[in-house]
C-alpha cells in the first residue's frame, strides 16, 4: 500500500463531478492546471502501481480501477499527474487515465490521505 496527502482541491474540480472525471497532480502542477486539479504529494516508490484491480481509497469511498491508459502509469510516476474517469462500461479512456468503479464522485478534502492497494 502506497498512502499520500492530498495538499490542495482546485476551485473547478468540484464541476467534473458531472463528467465524474478527477484529475490528480503533483505538487510541480503549472498554475493553469492547479484549478482543476486535486494536488498531492505522492512520491513514486514503486514503478506500474496503476492497474486493472488496483483499489484506491479516497474520502470515505473504495474504488477499483478497470481500465488504465497507455501513458497512466509513466505520467503518475514522473508528474503525478493522472485523470480518474468513474464510469462502467467499455469505453475508451485517454492514454494517461484511468477508469475506476463505483460510479460515484469522491467527496475530498485537503490534508486527507489517498491509498493505493495492490494485493
């Protein structure tokens, strides 16, 4: 299990909750994307954490990622940069997203932690 903290929730992020898309960014986020994004202080410690089965804890609610994008992994690694889709389905996802389930947009706070579980 990888744990961070989440260090600050652009004012927008809350009106991705229709298109239930979040997007996740590192502290080095360039101040046009910081609105938009929930920024964290993730450290990579391990390469491919994303994955198919992977969950992810944020707020009070257990997500199971279902599909990752081709970029995912790299981008997480290097920027901490990711965009979460909750969605159910087959649809095609960006390279550097990911799709998770439930179909249910996180409730998130500054100074929360996210985990990352892989069994």
């Amino acid at each position: 299990m990888q744990e961070f903290k989440i260090v600050e929730i652009g004012e927008m992020v809350p009106d991705f909750a229709e298109e239930m898309l979040l997007v996740l960014f590192g502290e080095s986020a360039p101040p046009e994307l910081r609105g938009i994004s929930v920024i964290h202080d993730y450290q990579a410690k391990q390469k491919n954490v994303l994955k198919v089965g992977t969950r992810l804890v944020m707020g009070n609610q257990t997500y199971t990622v279902t599909k990752v994008g081709s970029a995912a992994n790299a981008n997480f690694e290097e920027l901490g940069h990711i965009a979460i889709y909750f969605r159910e389905g087959d649809s095609d996802i960006l390279p550097g997203s990911i799709m998770a389930r439930p179909v249910v947009f996180p409730k998130l706070k500054a100074g929360e932690s996210i985990q990352i579980i892989n069994d």
